[in-house]
C-alpha cells in the first residue's frame, strides 16, 4: 500500500485589503476590541461580482499543480472543501473542473467547516492509499463576505471572517509523507455555530424557532420574506462556548496524533492549526508547551477563512522556508458541528 505526499501546494486571496477600521463603516466595533478579542488587524474580501469561491480555488489550484509539476489534465479526482459554495448545488468541485477544462474526474464536495480541508486530505488520502488515484486535487476556498451580517447585529461573527483559498495536489510516495488522520464529530452543539436557512429543519430539533416560514403546505419554504426581515438567513455563533470547546479539542486530538506515531510535542517541526482566534492557537501552544516558532500564525493578516485557512498557511509556511524536507507537520481544526480534526505528516 502507498502513503501519500503533498506534491505540490498553492493559495490565493484576493487583492483587496479590509482593515479592522474600514468595518466602521458598517458597524459599531473598534480595531482594540477586534485585536484584542482575535488578534486579527485585517482580511481579504473578493471582489463582489468578478470572484466566486470557486474561482479563488481555481487560482489556488493552478499554482499547487504547477509546483506539482503536472498539468489540470493530470488530476484524477477534485476534492473540494468549503462553507460558501458558489451555488446551493451543485457544489464547487464540478464548476472547478469546469472553469480548468480537466477531464471527466469525479469530484467530490466536502462540508466540514473549519476541519474541512483535513477531512478532504484525509478522503484523499484514503484514495492514494488503495491505489485507486495518482493526483488528487484538495481544495479549501472561501467568499464570506458575500454572505455575513455586516450591520452590528452581526458583529461578533463578520469580524472574524475573511476570503481566501488554498489547494494541494495528492501523490502516491514511498517515502513517510501522511501518516495519519484522525476525525471526530459531535453534533450535540450543532446549533451553537451554524446557519440554519435555507435548510428543512422546520423547526424540528430546537424549542427555539429557529426559522419563520410563512403559511405555504409544500414549497416555498425555504427561505420566506419574513426570514429575510427577521435576519434568519446569517451565521450564529455564541463565540465563548465555541472558545471553550475548541481550546479542549485542539490539543485533544493533536495529542492523538503524535500518539498514534508514538511522537511527542517537541517532535513537532511546525504545527498549523485552523486560524480560528489567535487566542485558541495561543491556548493550544501553551497547553501543548510548544515554543512560538513551532506554530504558525498568520490570521492577523486573513482573518479566519474557514476551509481555506490551513491550506493557505501551510503554503505561506513552505513560502517562507519554514517546512523543509522530512520535517514533521501537524494540522489541527475545530468548527462547527463540532467537527475536529488532524493530520500528521512527514514533509
Ligand atoms: C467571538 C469572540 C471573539 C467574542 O469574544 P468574547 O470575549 O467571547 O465576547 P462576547 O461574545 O462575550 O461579547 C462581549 C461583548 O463584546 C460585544 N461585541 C461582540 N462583537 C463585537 C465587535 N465586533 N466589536 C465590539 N464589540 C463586540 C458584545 O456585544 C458583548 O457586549 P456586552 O458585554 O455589552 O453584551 C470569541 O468568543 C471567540 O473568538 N470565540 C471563538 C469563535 C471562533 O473561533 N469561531 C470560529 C470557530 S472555527
């Protein structure tokens, strides 16, 4: 049986800047609370008509199969992770293989929030490790800012979040490359970071009513005017029980991988986690005493971008001459559902 290796890896986020101030134009926040609470000072926004999640993604792609030395029509399988989707269906990952003309590949989307670029490498991985595919294209994009509450209604969540995508190509290697993936779920705090419209939930699993729909038997009923009035079609977040969950799960399940590889903390080259707050990645380092050139941050400059966000840290990571060959890389996220994750890996 092969293992699989990171071939080749690219991102990319759009060129307009956002800092914290310019959001004052839309809400009643401030740059000290924002980097206080997230450490983020800016983010990426697409532009509102010429970019599209998938077309962040193509963007990433391109380079991640350039550096992999290959061509689109090499790639035998899209795996395309995201919370944004340019359409309800179909997702992503057929208007990728459109919009870079590859061949008729299955392509497969992936909805796991913040753990869904682990879940899609480890889908990936799966699929190298049978030998049923040889290039494996992984994707995490995102366009949130077409769809947040930016009035200080939504503050506590528009702030976070930014645009950006990353990919990498997946190939068979003798050498060490992925040496494990580890997944969890636990949906009995599925509400407490979610967007429940449009959706058919009817209402079905919360006492509180979750959506008003309006008097139609059939149809109809996915979205109604009076959601559009009640602000129902946002995100929800109570930020400080997602905190608390996340600085618990974190170091879970990246124990859980060194573990697995009988490895220790301080084996670790560099760890990447999801850049959810600076604060959660901050808590992670000091639970797991790792030393600050262990782990890399960068959402003060993106903000959390969700699916994107450790493939486009990685790539900065290997940018920057921080990876090198047989370093050993951790990636780690938690988000909603809740969904945790991580992936060990041998560069
Ligand atoms: C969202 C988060 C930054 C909020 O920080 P917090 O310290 O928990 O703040 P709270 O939600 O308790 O709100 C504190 C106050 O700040 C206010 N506030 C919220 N957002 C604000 C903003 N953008 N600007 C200014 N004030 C804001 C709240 O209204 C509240 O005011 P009140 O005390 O008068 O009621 C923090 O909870 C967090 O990062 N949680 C994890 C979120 C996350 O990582 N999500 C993605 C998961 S992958």
């Amino acid at each position: 049986m092969h293992r699989s290796k990171i071939a080749g890896i690219g991102m990319y986020v759009p060129q307009h800047v956002v800092t914290n101030n310019d959001l004052l134009k839309y809400m009643d926040t401030s740059d000290e609370w924002i980097q206080e609470r997230t450490g983020i000072k800016e983010r990426r926004f697409a532009h509102r008509t010429e970019e599209t999640t998938t077309t962040l993604g193509v963007k990433a792609a391109k380079t991640a199969i350039n550096r992999a030395g290959i061509t689109p029509n090499d790639i035998d399988f899209i795996i395309f992770a995201t919370l944004s989707p340019d359409y309800y269906f179909p997702g992503c990952g057929v208007l990728l293989q459109r919009a870079m003309k590859m061949k008729e590949i299955g392509a497969l989307d992936v909805r796991n929030q913040c753990s869904g670029f682990i879940y899609a490498l480890s889908v990936g991985d799966q699929f190298i490790k049978t030998g049923m595919y040889k290039n494996i294209l992984v994707i995490g994009s995102e366009k949130h800012s077409f769809g947040l509450d930016f009035s200080t209604r939504g503050r506590n969540i528009s702030v976070i979040f930014g645009d950006g995508a990353g990919a990498v190509v997946l190939q068979p290697t003798d050498k060490p490359g992925i040496l494990s993936t580890h997944l969890h779920s636990d949906g009995e705090s599925a509400e407490i970071l979610a967007m429940y419209n449009p959706g058919t939930h009817a209402n079905h699993w919360t006492e509180q009513k979750l959506a008003d729909f309006d008097d139609a038997e059939a149809g109809e009923m996915f979205m109604s005017h009076t959601m559009i009035d009640k602000a129902q079609l946002f995100p929800n977040m109570d930020g400080p029980a997602v905190f608390k969950k996340a600085i618990d799960k974190f170091p879970e399940v990246i124990i859980e991988a060194l573990k697995t590889n009988n490895l220790q903390p301080f084996d670790l080259q560099l760890l990447i986690p999801h850049q959810a707050n600076l604060r959660i990645s901050q808590a992670i380092q000091k639970k797991l005493g790792l030393r600050d050139d262990q782990v890399y941050n960068n959402i003060q400059r993106y903000g959390n971008t969700t699916a994107a966000s450790i493939p486009i840290a990685l790539c900065e990571a290997w940018e920057q001459g921080k990876i090198k060959d047989d370093d050993l890389i951790c990636l780690a996220a938690f988000g909603s559902g809740f969904t945790w994750a991580s992936a060990l890996l041998r560069w």
